[in-house]
C-alpha cells in the first residue's frame, strides 16, 4: 500500500516538472551615453516597453556608461528609451537649508530623448550593446 502512495507521490512530481513553465527569456543592455560628444556623467537610462504586457526597466549612467543587468527582467521587445540627466546648473538655493546652500539641478538632456522621446531600440535575449550619440 506505501509502495502504491510513493509511486503516485513520484508519478505526480514527475508530471508536475513535466508541466512547470520555462523561464522567460531575459534581455541585457550596454553602452555609452554622449552628449554632443562627450560622455553623460550621471543619468539614467530607461527603457519603456512598446508591447503589451512587458515591464519597464532602467540602468545608472556613470561616466558615460550603462549597463541593465539581467536582474531588471526585462524581456526582448521593442521599447521606447528615455535618457535623464539632472545636471548641476553651479547656482545655489538662494535660502541655505541646514547651515548650507544646496545646489540647483536643471535637466541637461533635450526632451527629444526623455518626456518626449523620439529614441526606440528592439532589444534581443541575451546582451544588446546600444550606444546613444545624443545632439543638443
């Protein structure tokens, strides 16, 4: 009687594995990031999904470069990228918070590449290396 409950046990885990649903696949991105020519010190790059059903993703731009790591889940599709960088402006609140006066940031990225992106990439499973060569 065990035997027969063991056996159904094991015939009901096989067909379990049997049915369990493959991952999804799992696109990367990198590159540079240049601002009429020279590299973005800081940003973000953002990849919005163009299909239905897909989630967004993002990457940290240092010193002109990005990388989304296959953490984000972003899966292969078309997306519409939006790139920001909120870069010092050298003025200062003019009413110091805390005993110092904070610097003001000001959007150094055209709006053509981020609120009203006209940049899209396909992306691909695995790693798509993509370089964004933005003009002002």
């Amino acid at each position: 009687m065990r035997s027969r409950a063991f056996a159904r046990v094991v015939l009901l885990c096989v067909f379990a594995a049997g049915c369990a649903t493959k991952p999804k696949p799992i696109a990367e991105a990198m590159g540079s990031v240049t601002l009429d020519g020279l590299p973005v010190e800081a940003g973000i790059v953002s990849f919005i999904p163009m299909d239905d059903g897909k989630i967004s993703g993002g990457a940290a731009i240092s010193a002109g470069r990005y990388k989304l790591y296959p953490g984000s889940g972003i899966e292969p599709g078309n997306y519409r990228v939006e790139i920001r960088w909120a870069k010092p402006t050298g003025e200062k609140v003019k009413e110091p918070v805390y005993g110092h006066s904070p610097d003001i940031f000001a959007e150094a990225i055209p709006a053509k590449y981020n609120s009203e992106s006209v940049l899209t990439v396909e992306l691909t499973k695995g790693i798509n290396a993509l370089d964004f060569s933005l003009e002002k």
